[in-house]
C-alpha cells in the first residue's frame, strides 16, 4: 500500500509551542521530509490548460488562524447542512421542495474575466455545485459586489442559449420564455435566477474558453457571496466549468488559510504534475443520487498506532444516497459521521496529555488547554485517514488549530448527523489531483506556496 509519508513507531508527533502560535517545523514533521515539488510550468500557450489564482475569503482581514477557522466554521455549518438537504430531498421523490438546493458558496475565491472586451469577475470556487453564474444588468435584485455588474449588451460575445440546447436540458430546474430561463436556489434564502447564455471566458489573463455556458442573474440574494459577483461550480456535472471545457483533469493546492501568497487552480494539462513523490491515489465513487459530488472510499482512521474501531459501512453510500465522504473545497473543517467521530474524539482525548478545555468558546468541540511555558513540547496523536489505495497521514498543522494567545490547541474536526465531509484545512499543502477520465483523485504533499 502507498503511504504519503514515513511512518513512524511512535504514537506522536512532537510539536513545538512557539511564542504566537502552536505549529509544526516543516523540517521536523515527517509530511514534508525531502519534499520535491510537482514540476509545473508557469506557461500558458497551451490552450487546454491554464492556471488561475485562488484566494482565501478571509485573506486580507487582521485574523489570526484560529479567528479564520472560527468564520470558517460558522460558514461550514450552513453548508453542511445544505449538503445534507441536498442528499436527503433526493432520497425524498416525495419531497415538497419547489427547486433543488445546491451548495453555493465557499471558501475561496478565483479571478477570470468574461465577455468581450473581459471584465473581471472575481467568483467563488464551488467543488460542490455545477452551474456558472455571475450578477447581470438589467438587475431587478443584486446583492453589493466588488465589481460592476456585468452588463451584456456591452459583449459582443454574449448569446442567449435556447430552451432546446443540451446545457438548458442539464438543468435541474428551468422555464422557456425570452431563451431559457434557470433558478438554482443555495438555501438559506440564498439563490440565482435569470437567463442561460454562453460566453468568453478568459482565465489566467491569457487563456480564452469560447461559448462557455453561465447563467446570467439578473435575481440574486446572497449569503456569503459578497465577496464575489457569481460562482464558478467545478462539479461533476454537465454545466460544470470541467465538464464544459472537456477538460479530464483538474487540480488544486491550497496554502494555509493564514498565509498571505495565493493558492492555485490548475486545469487541463497544467493539472498533468511530475513527482517523484508516488502520489497516494483513491478511487472517486458514484452516488447516483447526487452525481455532482466527488465521494472518496474512505476505509478507516487511526489516531496514533490505534485503528478505530468503525463499523465498515460507515462510510459507505447506502442504497438510498444518504452517507458517504465527499471531498469539498468549500468546508473549513472536517466532518465525520458522528459514531465514528465519537470514537475519534475519545481516543484523541485519551492520547493527548493535556487537560481538556470544555468551555466551549472556540466553537470547536475538542480543545486542549496549553501549557503556559511557551518552551513546553506537547504530543499530538497522528491522525491517519486509510483510504483504499493507501494511508494518508496528516501533518499536525492540518489537524491541529492552536493559539498561545488564547491557550488552546484544538482538534479542527466535527460531527455529521449525514454525509461526511473531508474539509480543506485537512488539505492544506497537498496537491489534490482529480482525474475524471480514471475516477481517481491523487494526494502530493507540496508547498502550495512555492507554486
């Protein structure tokens, strides 16, 4: 079995308490021992595959990263239960929904252009959803964006698409009027209504994609969109940006949410990476009840040199589409199915010999309180996720969310009454590959800051 990094015979991982902050010496830490970073040019002649900017919604704000997960958080758990809604109304045919709830928002955001002349469009990056969609004039109700609304008649690129085109049939919900009119509704009052066209889209600054599908809102309300003037949905899906631009592989490396430099987003060749780290591959599943949504086969977890003991189905999609372990983009932390996130919380409880914090103000649900010495070592159990196809071990950082300022450590984890979701400080310096041609996603350890 492929495993990301050495294993180690100890339990722990030593972890030194600086002065601000609690983190791991990328030196020390087994994750990242003789790192070689996957080779990708910075190049974009080739017309299949550009890479855009990602940035963090709370770079820029004076946070520390215990605040920045704290608003993650707050964030994740109306998308969490989103998802859930989302999985539950279909395994409901009696449901009494008027329109599909999709995930909307999301962590982080990319920068693109549209139309022609392009405009910029900053939009959120959603792992979880399909459609394209940006604010458009004529606006009846647009919430306040950082740009000006993108105006149509000022493209000369934009065409209306009509209710017998193939992506005005890939929606989940749409009427025939003046072209074909879509509602993609996010919950929470959050949604998108207008009219399906196509147009330029320009990524990178160089790369133009030609007759890309998008929804034009001309009826927005937003919640948790005021960064951004849409969303670019990266599902798997047919109005997805992937799946539109025919593109088999698609890649992301996301910086730690409290550095300043970008994370990336790779797509098409550039997504084609060269390690000579074996990456650690896992087969993406299928649930056809929500085909969108990228499910890992997820096996089992270990803290430390313990197994847990899990039920083997665990993870598993059952036959009505409720359960499974999805890979979101767009969750802060990570949440488990709450049986087996009980068994992780009392064995991580159990390994760690530091007086437990239960005074529940950070918003996470297990934190430890930290030795007021800021020379002190501390252990801190390894966390393993057992994947079919290897083990990935998390370096500490990616687990482990600390601030001396407060004198905290905690566990960046939490329980799902649903679907499980493995979140993206879990992914932090990895480089995610997803292959759609292969249904494979890869994991490489890499300094997403030195991209």
């Amino acid at each position: 079995m492929a495993t990301l990094q050495s294993s180690s015979s100890s339990s722990a991982i030593l972890v030194a308490l600086l002065v601000a902050v609690l983190c791991v010496d990328p030196t020390s830490s087994t994750s990242r021992l003789a790192l070689d970073h996957p080779k990708i040019p910075h190049t974009h002649t080739h017309p299949t595959g550009f890479r855009v900017s990602l940035h963090h919604v709370d770079s820029g704000k004076n946070l520390t990263k215990l605040e920045r997960v704290q608003h993650g958080i707050k964030r994740g758990k109306n998308r969490l239960q989103r998802l859930n809604a989302m999985v539950l109304a279909a395994s409901t045919p009696d449901s009494q929904l008027e329109s599909p709830i999709h995930a909307g928002n999301g962590e982080y955001l990319m920068e693109l252009s549209i139309g022609t002349p392009p405009k910029s469009y900053p939009a959120v990056l959603d792992t979880g959803s399909d459609l394209i969609w940006t604010q458009c004039m004529p606006c009846s109700q647009c919430y306040k964006q950082p740009t000006p609304i993108f105006d149509p008649k000022k493209s000369s690129t934009f065409s209306k698409l009509s209710c017998s085109s193939d992506l005005c049939s890939a929606l989940p919900s749409s009427t025939c009027g003046d072209g074909c009119q879509y509602m993609y509704t996010y919950g929470d009052y959050s949604m998108t209504q207008g009219v399906l066209a196509t147009e330029t889209f320009t990524f990178g600054g160089k790369a133009k994609a030609k007759n890309i599908g998008f929804g034009c809102g001309e009826e927005n309300e937003g919640d948790g969109f005021e960064q951004a003037s849409g969303l670019v949905g990266l599902g798997r899906g047919p109005l997805s940006l992937v799946s539109q631009l025919k593109e088999q592989k698609f890649s992301y490396c996301l910086t730690s949410m409290d550095n300043t430099k970008a994370s990336v987003l790779l797509l098409g060749s550039l997504a084609r990476v060269n390690s000579t780290i074996k990456p650690l591959t896992t087969p993406l599943l299928t649930n056809p009840s929500q085909p969108s949504f990228y499910y890992l086969s997820l096996e089992g977890i270990s803290v430390g040199d313990t197994r847990l003991s899990i039920e083997k189905s665990t993870f598993d999609v059952a036959d009505d589409g409720t359960g499974g372990v999805i890979i979101d983009s767009g969750t802060t932390i990570t949440y488990i199915e709450e049986n087996a996130y009980d068994a992780l919380k009392k064995e991580f409880i159990s390994q760690t010999k530091l007086p437990v914090d239960n005074s529940g103000t950070t918003g996470l649900d297990v934190c430890f309180t930290l030795p007021s010495s800021e020379t002190t070592q501390v252990e801190i159990p390894k966390l393993v996720f057992h994947f079919r196809g290897g083990d990935l071990e998390l370096p500490a950082e990616n687990y482990i969310i600390a601030d001396s300022s407060v004198g905290v450590a905690c566990l960046a984890m939490g329980a799902s009454n649903g679907m499980s979701i493995f979140g993206n400080i879990q992914q932090q310096n990895i480089l995610v590959n997803h292959d759609l041609e292969k249904e494979t996603i890869s994991f490489i350890p890499t300094h997403c800051d030195r991209l």
